[in-house]
C-alpha cells in the first residue's frame, strides 16, 4: 500500500466544504482502493477520504505536509 500521505501530515480538502485536518489513518479497502481518515482541525470530527479529495497543506513554516 502507497499512500500520497503519512500519518500526522496536514491536509485540506481541494473541492465543496472546507475540511482543514490532520490525517491520522491510512488505510486499504477489501477492493484495494486506499483511503485517508482525515481529523478536522480544532473539531476533532473524523472523515474518511478518497486520497483525490485531499492535498498537503502548509504548515506555519510553508512546508507542506510536514507531519505534526
């Protein structure tokens, strides 16, 4: 399993509602298809993605992705 992600790194949803998060699993369907669990930011509400409905986000220093 290759995921875009690692655990701790920062994300945000790219299209729809904003989603600010931390994604603190990574996991693999029965089909094999790779999803990302996604914490939002200050909510603690817990949302589980398709990698293409994410991207790294910058951290306070502009890195991006750099896991927290």
């Amino acid at each position: 399993m290759m995921s875009k992600f690692r655990i701790g790194e920062s994300a945000v949803k790219t299209k729809g509602y904003k989603f600010p998060c931390t994604i603190v699993s990574i996991f693999e369907t029965k089909a094999g298809k790779i999803r990302v669990v996604g914490e939002m930011d200050h909510y603690g509400l817990l949302h589980i993605f398709n990698e293409d409905q994410l991207d790294h986000k910058p951290n306070g220093d502009g890195v991006f992705g750099t896991p927290v």
